[in-house]
C-alpha cells in the first residue's frame, strides 16, 4: 500500500492506495470510505505534473460519494490481461514475473477478501496472491508449474 497526500483546491488530502490488480486499486479515504478505482489511461511523459485520468468504481461504504459507478463487465476469458480498464475486479491478475508453487482455491471455492487464492515464486521468494474481494471462483487459468508474466491472468471471479 502507497500513502499520497494531494492537493485539491488548496486542501491537503491523505490517501492510502492499495494495488488489487495492474490497473485496479482500493483508496482508502481519510474518513474511512473505500472506493474502487481503476486506471483507464496511462502515459510516461517526460517531465511531465503527474495527471492520471481515473474512473471512480463503485464506493464499498454506505455512504454515497456522487462518483458515476463502473460498467459491468465480463470475466475475461484469455490467459493474458485484456489491457488497461478491462479487468474490473472480475480478475486476478499477477504483479510480477514468476512460477505457480501452489493453487489453494479451487474453481467454485467461495473466497473472502485477503484469502491465499495461490502461491507464485519470484526471485526465490514466495508471493501469495490475495483475493481481492469476496466472491466465488469461476476459473484458474494457470497451473502449478506455469510461469506467468506481469499481468497474466491468474483466476477469474463469477459475475
């Protein structure tokens, strides 16, 4: 998790981002809201003021936060992460180069946030990968033994 204190129209703000996926993200507001966020657009510009465009997801307190809410979408169905903006939380994706050591939930295993859905070695480390929401395991789109690049999809949720 990243802490990021920006500044709005002359007032500090404190955000603490969590990465779910490569372009999926929990902030986590000062007053103790969570929204979903997902990165539509990237681009490296050479010195350029640091200006991500984001589409605000759903917001996971009860209170309402007049943000639009994210489009559903289907899980996808390819190996390789379709690209910027297409997960929306229906995938897990892998952060980093690595070998599957262990697949510890099963298709149709129901899963809470935080849960150890498998096991990926990088660099002679273990990395468990954590569900990033509650849900219901519709496919493991790897096995033990694959190696999988940064962004694979490693399993996909039920809608």
């Amino acid at each position: 998790m990243r802490r990021y204190t920006v500044r709005i129209n002359d007032t500090d703000h404190v955000l603490d981002v969590e990465e779910l996926a490569r372009d999926t993200f929990t902030v986590h507001l000062a007053d103790g809201r969570l929204v979903d966020v997902m990165l539509t657009d990237h681009q490296d510009l050479a010195q350029a003021v640091i200006a991500p465009q984001l589409e605000i997801g759903r917001p996971r307190a009860a209170t309402e936060l007049g943000h639009p809410t994210a489009p559903e979408r289907s899980a996808p169905v390819a190996t390789r992460h379709p690209g910027p903006g297409r997960g929306g939380g229906r995938s897990v994706t892998s952060p980093m180069p690595g070998v599957i050591l262990s697949i510890e939930a099963g298709v149709g295993a129901s899963v809470q946030r935080g849960q150890t859905l498998l096991v990926l070695e990088a660099m002679k480390m273990k990395n468990e990968i954590k569900a990033e929401r509650d849900g219901t395991i519709a496919a493991v789109l790897v096995e033990v033994g694959a190696q999988v690049k940064h962004g694979d999809v490693l399993v996909s949720y039920e809608s």
